[in-house]
C-alpha cells in the first residue's frame, strides 16, 4: 500500500492518496468538513445515512458535514482513490455565481456525480495534479492545490442532475432489511436500544442482527447508536445553549461521563469544542 498525507498550514483543507489491496475506514468517521472522495481506479461500497451503496471509478462521491459514513468492504481488491476534506467557505471561490453552482449540495446528506469516459480525462488530470503538486512541494503549491480543488468541486456541481438524488438500489435484501433497522435507530435515537430490543422488533435474532449490521453498514450496533447520538448532540451544542449534562441525556445516554467519553471517540474533541465554533 501507498498513501500520501498531507494538511494545509492554515486549516483549509486536508487530502489523502492511496493506493491500496484493502482498507477500511476508522472505526467512527465523523467529521465537520466536507468530503470530496474521487475513485481512481477499482469499486468501494459505502455506508451513508440508512443504504449501502457501490461507487465505481471515475466516481465523485460528496459527503457533507456531519454525516455517518464508512466503507463496508474492507477486503475489496485494488483500488485507488483521492479524499479532500474543505471547510465549506473554502468550496468555491467568492461571488454570487459561486454560491449558485454551488447549491445542488445544499440540504444534502451526499451527491454521486457519474462522469462520462471524455469527462474523467478531465477529472483524473485534475486528480494527478493535486496529487504531484503536495508531492513537489514548490513555492505556492498550497494555494495551487486549492485552486484546483475548488475546480474538481467546480466541475462536479455543475455535473449533478436530479438522476443522481435517487436512492440506490439496495444490493440484496439483507442491505434492505438492516436500512430498516438503521432508520428505526436514527429516529428513536433519544429511548433505549439495545441488539435484543430491535431483534425482538424486527422478527430476527440478536446474533443474525449483529452479524448483519456490521456486514451491512460497517458499523457494530453500538458504535452506531453512539454515532447518531453525537452527531445530534453536535447539533444541539452548536444550536442551542443547553448544558452538557443535558444534552447527554437528551440524546439517550446514560450519564455525562460516558457521553464525554463517547463523544471524544467519534469527534476527536471534547463536547464544548463545538460550542465555541462560529
């Protein structure tokens, strides 16, 4: 495997590289960027939101903030594939057109854009430069690859179509049954849940649920319950000024100590980080 890390000093934007037999997301992946995800070369399954669904090569894949994904096929042969994480005031360049190519992601949880083979000779330059330029390092580079990474984000946001806000077909029913229990879990986030609570309400066994879950979403049951319980707790630590204590359990856990450990697993920082954010 090879891979390429690389931060800007200001904070504008991270990417990695990597060309890999297999891999697998961490454990939680929740992050207040947005992602762009452009596969090179090979296929990647991803979890996002309630579906598995496959992206192929030559695929733009952008996730918004805040929002649960992962891949779930972690022993898939060779792929390729560059990831840019942007803060959003970063995504395009100033300017009334700016805000307008850029509203097909608005009040979306992710966006797939599809390139014809003519359109990824354009995407896959755009990709390799990005690419050489952090691996050269001249003077400026940094503002190089920002320049076309607001092109790559550019080019796909006038690519988006109503055909790509379709859901994706469910690859068996297995995938179906477990969205079923994903959705139940992302709307009664707040009660208690437990594997043998939502075995017992979907007719199946704990284990086949366990067993399911995971091969489905990625996630096991707890680290998603956990998951969706912090992203809303994000949520109401940006939008309201409710105490911590408070949060946590309005959000369904137990008591502030596991919450506070909880939310440093999945966010990397302390609940009251998101509160000093603008």
């Amino acid at each position: 495997m090879s891979e390429l890390k690389f931060s800007s000093l200001d904070g504008a934007f991270e990417l990695t590289h990597r060309q890999a037999e297999s891999h697998n997301m961490p454990v939680f992946h929740l992050h207040s960027t947005y992602e762009i995800y452009y596969l090179l070369s090979g296929k990647r399954e991803f979890f996002i939101r309630d579906r598995t669904m496959e992206i192929q090569e030559g695929e733009v894949m952008i996730v918004s903030p805040h929002v649960l994904h992962r891949t779930t096929n972690a022993a898939e042969p060779q792929h390729e594939r560059l990831i840019v994480n942007i803060r959003r005031d970063l995504m395009l360049p100033g300017g009334e057109g700016g805000r307008e190519v850029f509203a097909p992601l608005l009040g979306t949880d992710y966006r797939i854009v599809r390139c014809s083979m003519q359109e990824r000779l354009y995407t896959d330059e755009l990709a390799r430069r990005i690419i050489g330029e952090v691996q050269r390092g001249e003077p400026g580079f940094e503002l190089f690859v920002l320049t076309l990474i607001q092109q790559l984000i550019l080019f796909s946001c006038r690519r988006m179509t109503g055909d790509d806000e379709e859901p994706a077909e469910y690859p068996s029913p297995m995938h179906e049954r477990m969205s079923g229990v994903v959705r139940y879990i992302n709307e009664n986030y707040m009660e208690k849940l437990s594997l043998q609570l939502l075995a017992e309400r979907f007719f199946i066994s704990p284990y086949y649920l366990s067993v399911c879950f995971k091969k489905a979403t990625g996630f096991t049951f707890v680290e998603y319950v956990n998951s969706v319980r912090v992203k809303e707790s994000i949520r109401l630590l940006a939008e309201t000024g409710l105490p911590a204590h408070l949060i946590a359990r309005k959000v369904g856990f137990g008591s502030v100590s596991h919450f506070g450990r909880v939310f440093r697993q999945v966010t990397g920082q302390p609940p009251l980080f998101y509160r000093k954010l603008p």
